[in-house]
C-alpha cells in the first residue's frame, strides 16, 4: 500500500522521470543537417574520424593517426583514396531525381547504401537518397566525400572493403547514362 509520504516521492520521481524523456526525446529529434562523424571500416578495422578530418585529407593529403592507420590496413594509396573521394558522377538533378523515383531508385540506393550508411539503420534509403540529392543540388556532381557530407545524420558509415566494387558497378552504369 502506498503511504501518502510514499506518494509524494513517486510523484517527484515520475516527474524526473518525465522530465528526463523529454529532454531525451527533444534533443535527439532536432534535425542534424550533415553527418559531423564518419566511422570507416574495413574487414576488423574500425576507426572513427570527423568529416573534417576527412575533408582536410582530401583537400592537403594531410592524415590523423586514424585515417593513416584505415589507408594501412585498406591498402590503400593515399593519393588513389583522395581520387575515390572526389571522383564524381555528372548528371542533372532532375534526372538523379527521376532515376530514384523510379523502379531502378531502390536497386541504387541498395548499391549505394552497401558503402555508405547510417551506423543505426545499414537500410535506411531516405537519408542516403536525401544525400544524394543535396550533393547533386549543389555543384551537379555526386562524390563519396560529399555524399557523406550532406548525409542527415550525426554519423556515417562507410564500408571500405566494398567500395571498389560498387564504384565500379556505379560507374559501369553511369557510363550508360
């Protein structure tokens, strides 16, 4: 039986509580623009760097320890990665548009999404497809570094041992368009 003292305590503690979830609630749905964090992995390597971190390799070759210790495990040649960062499809954002409203949207975005991806959710679409179309919106290009940049979530994830096939799978049907 609760006690009248008993209640006022529980009371106050479902107010905290309460409390607590809003704040919870609010400050997790305001919306993020662009993804600040980017998680690379490759097989067991897993490494976390920040977009600018990522940007500022593009843009100088200059590496943290993290990204070095990624391009070492990858294999990769820095100056190649830097390449595949910024190598770009070219089309008119209408025609990305028309393409991803399509029957062929989903099986893209699924290519797509096998490289870069919320850590949350690997098969969320809409985030991936609102990236695309932001990267495409600003210069008429979608690369991977501003994929990631225009990404609407606090993180990405990108998926190194399968890029180089995707990229090529992509740039086979690029070359078509």
């Amino acid at each position: 039986m609760i006690t009248l003292k008993h209640w006022d305590s529980a009371k106050s503690l479902c107010r905290i509580l309460l409390l607590g979830v809003s704040a919870s609630i609010l400050l997790y749905s305001t919306n993020v623009n662009a993804a600040e964090r980017v998680i690379l992995k490759y097989g067991n390597f897993q490494g976390l760097v920040s977009v600018k971190e990522l940007n500022q390799f593009v843009q100088t070759g200059k590496t943290n320890p993290t990204l070095e210790a990624y391009l070492k495990a990858s294999g990769q040649n820095p100056a190649l990665a830097r390449k595949a960062l910024t190598a770009g499809i070219k089309t008119d954002p209408s025609f990305l548009n028309s393409l991803l409203s399509s029957w062929a949207g989903p099986i893209l975005l699924d290519q797509v999404g096998e490289v870069v991806h919320s850590p949350a959710n690997p098969a969320d679409q809409q985030n991936l497809r609102s990236a695309l179309a932001k990267s495409i919106s600003q210069d008429g290009q979608v690369t991977l570094l501003n994929s990631v940049q225009n990404y609407p979530a606090n993180s990405v994830e990108i998926e190194g041992d399968r890029l180089i096939s995707v990229y090529k799978r992509l740039s086979g049907l690029a070359k078509m368009l």
